[in-house]
C-alpha cells in the first residue's frame, strides 16, 4: 500500500507526484485508475505546497547581522 501522503517528505512526495504526471500523460490508465491517480496527485501536490511554504516562512524568519551573518530568527506573521 502507498505510503501516506502526510508522512512523506517533501522529496518523496514530489517523486511519487512526477510518477502520478507520467502515468496520466501517457493515458494508458483506466478510467476509475485515472481518477484515482488523479486524486493522489492533487494531495501530493498540496502537501509539496504546504512543505515549501513552511521552508519558505523558515528561510524568511532569519536575520542577517552587518556581515550576512545569521544571527537569529525573528518572528513570522501568523505562526
């Protein structure tokens, strides 16, 4: 059975999400198959989403000194 999707990493979950793209591309999956694939496709795409926002809102909360040093983190609106 496939693993969960929330328990993936976001590099797991981006592979699986580029084997799903393929297997739809090439339309050789039957239809009730499609649509599941369709459906798994969707959540690994929001969880890769929600993965590169909460990296993005990380990357963001770090500050720099006078050097571009890191020197601490600051808050991040709405965390």
């Amino acid at each position: 059975m496939a693993k969960p999707v929330e328990e993936m990493s976001f590099e797991e979950a981006m592979a699986e999400l580029e084997q799903v793209v393929g297997q739809l591309e090439r339309g050789d999956v039957a239809l009730e198959a499609s649509i599941a694939l369709y459906e798994r496709g969707a959540a690994l795409k929001a969880h890769c989403e929600a993965k590169l926002k909460a990296a993005e809102e990380k990357v963001a909360a770090i500050q720099l000194d006078a050097e571009g040093q890191p020197q601490g983190l600051k808050p991040v609106e709405g965390l």
